[in-house]
C-alpha cells in the first residue's frame, strides 16, 4: 500500500507541476498578448514626449541664436554707417578748398564757350 501511495504522490506532484506549468505558460502569453503591446505603446508616448521637448529646444535655441545674430549685424550695420558718414566728412572737409578753384575752372570754361572758342 505505501508504494500505491507513493506512486499516487508522485503523479499528483507531477500533475499539480504540470498545471504550475501551464499556468505560467498562460502569463507568459498574456504578457506577450497584452502588456507587451502597452509596454510598445508607453515607450512610444514617452519617446513622442521626449522628441517634442527637444524639438521645442531646439526651436528656442534657434530663435536665440537668430535674435543674437540679427543684433550683432545690426551694430556691424550701424559700425560701417559711422565709418561712412565719417569718410564723407573727411572728403568735404577735403574738397572744400578746391571748390572755388574748381568754380573758376567752370566758370572760365564756360567762358571760352560762350565767346565761341574751344574748351
């Protein structure tokens, strides 16, 4: 009788290890059927998330970027408008003193026309 008991030890072990197997098997597959795909579906918001984030840094750092360059242009703008007005000064200031020689060269030109003879 002990080894009848045994053996009907023995197959209610197997049976219960089985069944322990089956059970797992059927997690393992819900795991791949259902949470797998909301694990997909999780990473894919988070990386969604993320990217718009960089995206929005990137967008500010471009507009920083844009507004730095469009003021440097400025003062190297407003730079070479001084350098100009400051030449056109200078060749005034140059040119002034030969203005009524070059008055009196017209003027004598203009002459020598008028009186019918040549330039």
């Amino acid at each position: 009788m002990n080894e009848a008991k045994t053996t009907i030890d023995a197959q209610a072990a197997l049976d219960m290890i089985r069944k322990a197997e089956e059970e797992a098997a059927a997690i393992v597959r819900d795991a791949r059927e259902k949470e797998g795909p909301l694990l997909v579906q999780a990473a894919q918001e988070s990386a969604g998330k993320t990217r718009e984030e960089l995206l929005e840094r990137a967008r500010k750092d471009a507009e920083a970027m844009k507004r730095a360059s469009v003021a440097e242009a400025a003062k190297h703008a407003e730079g070479i408008r001084a350098d100009t007005e400051r030449e056109k000064v200078r060749m005034r200031e140059q040119a002034a003193p030969r203005m009524a020689d070059a008055v009196k060269e017209a003027e004598r030109r203009l002459a020598a026309v008028l009186e019918g003879g040549s330039v």
